[in-house]
C-alpha cells in the first residue's frame, strides 16, 4: 500500500438485524460471522486500521476478544432504515474530530461478504489508488443467466406477474441477446471524498474487480448459513482454515 494513501476498513454490525437475531456474531464454521471479513481486512496489504461499528454490547464484545477495534455507533444510525453512507461519513468525521485521523478511503467490509479473501481487497485497493480519476472500486460478479434483471416479474396492483422489463424482453429474448450483467462481489471501497461530498459509497466511476461467483456468496438468513457452511466443507471456496 502507498504510505500517503491510508484506506480505513470498516465493519458494519448492528445489533438489531431482522433476518436472524446477532447475525453478524451468528457462528459460521464455528467462527462468528462478521470474523472472517476481518480475517480477510487484516490480511491485506492495503487497510492501515480497521474499525466495528456497532451498537450492540454483545458484537462489540465479540470484537474485543478477536483484536477488532470498536466503534460506538449512535443508536440513531442503527435503525432498519439507516443508510450505510451515513454510517461510514459519520464514523469519518468523528474520527477526525476527535484524532485528527481522516483516511483517504473507505473500504466496507461487510459481515455478510464471509468469503471476501485478503486478495480481493488488496486488488480493489490498488485499482482505486492507479486510477487519479475513480472515486470507488468494487468486486463484481458473473451470474447464472436466470437471475438476469431482464428475467425478474413484478407483481401490480391487480395481483397478476409479468415480466418487469417488457420492451427489453421484445429485443433480448434469450440468454445470448442479452447483455452483459454483473451484481456486486464481496467489497467495495470508496474515497472519503466521495463518501462526504457525494453521499454516495459506489461513487462513480468506479473499477471493477471481478471474483468468482462462490465468493460473493451473501450470508443473510438461516438458509444462506446452510449454503455457506456447504461451500466450505465442500472446497466450493478455498484459503480458509477450519
């Protein structure tokens, strides 16, 4: 990482998630969840510090014990309607108010992204640093054709589904017309720039980095832990230790 470029890793982890009670201590592969995004921050060449955000006792706890640096999240900013942008310009503006320290990005590490590998953050990172125009990088991923956004239905008023994107559908009829989608990988990191004047954490432009599609796994409810503990035990993604 370039000395003059410090990159602060950021954890988001409320108390108060709906899917599953503590998801982001929830055990999976008998390591609590948001640990192995840690993992992945503190094996990178490019985070200078990495912080928690939380407002939950229990998380913060979980923390401590793992040499995670915490972060008192305002109660206000831990609500199901919070945007994670107001998190992270609230947690770069604190910290210089009350160190002097301002990051010249910030990179989410999110507690659902588990198979995010130090590799991947570093590769983000770089990207973001070699290109004086780019505001953000972000890890996209490839995806199986019938998750296309072309593919998905709505359902109206009347309670009848149909296709959401009727005229393009007229067009890219099947897999080979269509185009060339992607949805996010497991990382993003974004200026702080950005962040404070724009508000925006995938401030534009921004680089892609592509992973694997086992990697950008999401982890959210009870049957994505399923799914997650079935990629590890069956080698579906590799570089971790049990």
């Amino acid at each position: 990482m370039s000395e003059d470029y410090e990159i602060l890793g950021l954890i988001p982890a409320r108390g108060g998630s709906k899917s599953l009670h503590k998801k982001n201590i929830a055990l999976l592969g008998g390591h609590p969840l948001l640990t192995w995004v840690a993992r992945a921050g503190k094996q990178s060449q490019s985070l200078s510090r990495i912080l928690c955000s939380t407002d939950d006792e229990d998380i913060a706890s979980v923390c401590r014990e793992h040499d995670i640096e915490v972060a008192d999240r305002p109660q206000e900013l831990g609500q199901d309607d919070t945007h994670i942008v107001d998190v992270m310009v609230d947690l770069v503006k604190t910290l210089e108010e009350k160190e002097g320290y301002r990051p010249r990005a910030v990179a989410l590490l999110q507690p659902t992204s588990p198979f995010l590998l130090a590799e991947h953050v570093d590769e983000c990172c770089r990207a973001l640093m070699a290109d004086p125009k780019a505001h953000s990088a972000q890890t996209i991923s490839r995806f199986p054709s019938i998750f296309h956004a072309f593919n998905q239905r709505i359902i109206e008023d009347e309670g009848y589904v149909r296709f959401r994107y009727l005229e393009e559908r007229k067009v890219c009829y099947n897999k080979q017309r269509k185009p060339e989608h992607f949805i996010l990988g497991n990382f993003i990191v974004t200026t702080t720039e950005a962040l404070i004047n724009e508000r925006e954490v995938f401030a534009l432009p921004s680089v892609p980095v592509e992973v694997p599609y086992s990697y950008a796994l999401d982890v959210d409810g009870p049957e994505d832990f399923e799914t997650a503990e079935w990629y590890l035990k069956s080698g579906k993604v590799k570089g971790f230790d049990l």
